[in-house]
C-alpha cells in the first residue's frame, strides 16, 4: 500500500504499511484499483460526452465510487471489491456509450485503465492486479504526480458533496462533466503542469457548485438554519446517536422513531442538523454528544443506545460498543451491521433494548448561523465593523484530528482580542465550541456556520462583506485559518484558490502530496502560509 491523502499520513510522507486511521493494506491497495476503475470509466464517458451522449447510472455510479474512497468511509474489503466489479461493468457500458454515439470504435491510444481489464474473482489475483496500479507511478514527474493527487483527491471530495445532494434528488450534469473529464485528464501524459493547475483550480469552481447544490438541497427541503441553542445534556429515554454529514438520513430516522420514546442526539458534523426549521421541528432530537470524529473510540462506549454513522468518520471500534454500532451509504466497516436502504428498524430495535439516558441537562451551545442567519443581520454587523466595536472576522474551520498540534486551533480561538468575530464550520470547531466568546454589541463572537460543506455559507458571508465595504474578499479584515485532514478540505480549499482568495494559513501540517514546487507555486501566487503559533500568527495578522 501507498496512500498520502490525509494529513496523518504516516512520518508526513505516506502510509505504506498500514494507515494511520487504521486502513488494512488490502483495502488501501483496492481502493487504489477501484480509481484506476474509475479514471477508466472517466475516459470513455468523457468521450461519449463530447459526442453528446450521456448516462445517468453512469454519472451517479462515479460519483458514489469516489466517495467510497474518501478517508474514513469504507474500511471494509468486500465492499470495496463489489464496488471495483460493478466499476469494470460500467466501463464497458460508458465505452459502448461511446460506440454508439461515434457510430465506430475508438481510434485513438486507449490508456491502461480504459482497457478491456477484468476484475479477477479470486481476491488474491484482485490485490496483486490492485498493486500495479498504485498511487505513485515512478515513470511520472513527481510535481506532475503532486498536483495530479491535488486534483484527484479534490474531485474525491466534492464526490461526498455530490453523493448528499444526489440523495437529496439534486443533481448536476456539470458536476458529472467534469468528474469525467477531470479523471480522463489525468490518464493524459501530453498535458503539463499549469494545464493541471488550470484544472486543479476548475476543481475548485466545480466544488462550489457541489456545495452549492447541496446547499440549495439542504435549505429547500429544511429552511435555512436559524440561531438554535443545543442542549449538550441527556434526556431520559432511549437514544440513538447519529454521527455524520447526511441530514436526509436524520430526517428519515427521526420520522421512524417518533413516538417511540427514542431521543436522537447529534454527534460530529451533525450538529448544525439542529439549526434547520424542517429538523429541529422534532421534538426528539434533543442534543449533541461527544466531540469531534476521532473521540468517538472513548466517547462511544458511555452512550447507552445505538449508534450509526451515514458517511466519513468512522474509526475500528472499540468491542464494548461495536455491537450498538451501524453504518449507512457508503460507510462500511468489517463486522459492524450495515443498514442498506431505508428502513431503520433494526437500528430502532437496538436502542430499545439499550438501557438509553436519564434526565442530565448539560450546558447549551448556539449553532445556525448560515449565511441567511447572519447576513439577516448584516445591518447590525456592517455598523459594528464602522464603528471599530468588531476589528476583525476571523474562519477558524475544517477538519479536526488526533495530533496534538491542533491545540492551535483552540488557543487561536481563545486568543482572538474581544473586538474579533470567529465564525467557524466543520468539524474542527469542535477544538473551542464549548467555551463561551461573550458577543459585541449582541452579535455572538462565535458563529457556527454549518458543516465542512457550509464553507459556501461562509463565502457567501464574505462576498456579501466585500460588497458592502466595496472592496475585494482579500481587501476584507477577514482572515482564514484553516484545518485540514481529508478531501474534503482539499476540495474547498481549491475553490478558495479559485475565488482568487489569498493568505490562507494551513495546518496543522501541509498535504504530503504537496511537492515544494506547486508549495511555491501555492505560496506565490496565494501566499498560503503553513501555520506557526496562535499568538505569532494573531500577532502577524493583526499588526
Ligand atoms: Fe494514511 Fe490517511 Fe491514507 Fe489513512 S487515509 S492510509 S491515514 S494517508
Ligand atoms: Fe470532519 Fe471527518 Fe473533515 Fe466535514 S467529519 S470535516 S474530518
């Protein structure tokens, strides 16, 4: 195995034993086939596009696939294997696609992963097959390979986005375009560096589309979220905890389970599930637990009900809840029950034989603050910036993680001079959420704007700031401060390329697919800067 598109990737270089997040050898090794699948299937579709021809199963198939490949998602062999056969039977159809609608076969040079290949049975001859196809290929220029990795992991993290949205019945044949496009591009050896910097800041545009999009899902079907304080205690009664980013998955299970004496608690990225109208209207959804995703092994054996996950960041767990544990969608881990489909009833069942939570109020924390919330009271925010009562507005977001240097983050957070704003989104405002900011003039010094994907919340804040001050988003006294850890970080960082937005600070360390090259290339023409301490970094932003 070799796989570098996490920020844990062991020593800063990359797992090749087996991952740090606990990846087996053998899955890593078939996920890296399952791509060389996929850029296949990219190739033809691709083609069958630029004569007008398309296919919806096609389309979606991809688009699942490459979230199945996201770190944290799928851990589990078999499910990784079907995923690979059922991707050698679309290639064939994308081809056939492609046939029909050139009234001839292909002509041209049909790359390795293009090729007719077959998907042995045997799992032995599937992994050696999968070795050949590794993420590093020897023959390619290491810089070309780097930003070949930018672009790939960037497209596998708007595929989570997508894969929401598609189950939310919105979709996007631009997304599809380009997903096709952009996996075809890099099987291509003629393009060059800046051609792949061109498509990896295209990637960029793409996933705020697929934010977008899913934003556009999210507030259609639930409202947009308003400022809602959540109750960080337990409520007497059976409970499940749902952890993940997928809210038609809560809505569904909270339908299921009402009147049933069943609480639904919030763990993770499903925290912001309790700004929205069409949610919070539950009764049952009665508050958050826990913390961020990679304190779920000590977190989860104290929550006395079921407990399921419905996308990335599941971690091996622990024996005193695997038996209370499930996953949904694309999650998948070895002996961990998996609900396919719809129906909760099993889940159900196991919380009701759970002892669940007496009565234990805990302290309140306000989330909601999208950028309907907060530009509804622009107003009041654009006088307090004239005024000088707020100074600075500081993103403090992303992923979190288990290394120690995310302390950062909390300390930034709690450093940050009265006169500052925090808004904050993703996981990693797990690292100060709990404390308490105060606010300026009622305007509450820490903004929850959402989840990782409500980064188009937060752009649509800024560009509705630089509108208002008539200035440009880098001319803004804004600052970002960001954390990474899988794609999907990758991904909206890329669309922050894209908007042209400039002196990101990154940590806690930099991608290790990141050669210093395109780091000079990232630093000179956005002067991205790699995280140092809170007060150097405050010290340095603020004069
Ligand atoms: Fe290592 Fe991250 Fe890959 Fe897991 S996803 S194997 S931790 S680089
Ligand atoms: Fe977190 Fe996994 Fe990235 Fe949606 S849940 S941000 S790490």
């Amino acid at each position: 195995m070799f796989c570098y598109q996490c920020e844990t990737a062991a020593k800063g270089i990359g797992c090749d034993k087996v991952g740090v997040c606990g990846k087996q050898p053998t899955t890593s090794d078939l996920q890296d086939l399952l791509v060389h699948a996929l850029k296949g299937i990219g190739f033809w579709a691709d083609l069958a596009r630029e004569k007008g021809a398309s296919d919806n199963a096609i389309d979606r198939f991809v688009i699942e696939a490459l979230f199945t490949t996201v770190t944290n998602v799928d851990f589990d062999d078999d499910s990784v294997a079907k995923v690979i056969a059922e991707a050698v039977g679309y290639r064939e159809q994308a081809r056939a696609l492609f046939e029909k609608a050139n009234g001839g076969a292909y002509t041209g040079q049909i790359p390795e992963a293009a090729q007719n290949w077959e998907f042995p049975a045997d799992r032995a001859a599937q992994l050696a097959l999968a070795q050949l196809h590794g993420v590093k290929d020897p023959n390619v220029d290491a810089d070309i390979q780097s930003i070949r990795s930018t672009i790939l992991f960037g497209v596998k993290g708007y595929a989570a986005y997508a894969d929401h949205a598609i189950i939310l019945e919105r979709e996007s044949d631009e997304i599809y375009a380009f997903t096709h496009k952009a996996l075809s591009k890099l099987l291509d050896d003629s393009l060059g560096l800046m051609d792949y910097v061109e498509l990896a800041l295209e990637t960029g545009r793409i996933n705020l589309l697929a934010m977008e999009l899913l934003n556009k899902a999210h507030t259609d079907r639930y409202g947009h979220p308003v400022p809602t304080p959540v109750q960080l205690g337990t409520k007497a009664g059976k409970a499940i905890l749902v952890s993940g980013h997928d809210l038609r998955f809560l809505e569904e299970l909270l339908k299921q389970t009402e009147g049933k004496g069943i609480n639904i608690y919030t763990h993770g990225e499903m925290l912001p599930a309790h700004g929205y109208p069409g949610l919070k209207k539950y009764a049952h959804l009665v508050g958050n637990f826990g913390g961020a995703w990679q304190d779920q092994y000590k977190e989860f054996q104290d929550f006395p009900g079921a407990i399921i996950f419905n996308t990335n960041c599941i971690q091996r767990p622990a024996d005193n809840y695997k038996d209370r544990l499930f996953t949904w969608g694309r999650v998948q881990y070895p002996d961990v029950r998996h609900i396919d489909g719809w129906d909760f009833s099993e889940v159900i069942e196991c919380a009701l034989a759970c002892d669940g939570f007496e009565d234990n109020p805990g302290k309140e924390i306000l989330v909601g603050f999208g950028h309907n919330a907060v530009l509804g009271v622009a107003d009041k925010v654009i006088e307090a910036v004239k005024s000088g009562a707020i100074k600075h507005f500081f993103l403090v977001g992303g992923c979190d993680g288990a290394k120690s240097g995310r302390n950062y983050y909390t300390e930034f957070a709690e450093k940050a001079p009265k006169d500052t704003v925090i808004l904050t989104l993703a996981c990693g405002k797990y690292r100060f959420n709990k404390m308490d900011f105060g606010d300026i003039g009622g305007i509450p010094r820490l903004l929850d704007v959402g989840q990782c994907n409500d980064a188009y919340s937060a752009v649509q804040i800024a560009l509705a700031l630089a509108d208002a001050f008539d200035c440009g988003v880098n001319d803004l006294p804004l600052s970002m401060i960001l954390s990474w850890y899988e794609q999907k970080a990758v991904a909206i960082l890329l669309t922050l390329l894209h908007l042209g937005i400039k002196n990101i600070k990154l940590g806690p360390s930099l991608p290790a697919f990141i050669t210093p090259n395109v780091l000079n290339f990232l630093v000179e023409n956005y002067n991205i800067a790699p995280i140092s301490t809170a007060e150097e970094d405050l010290k340095q932003i603020l004069g």
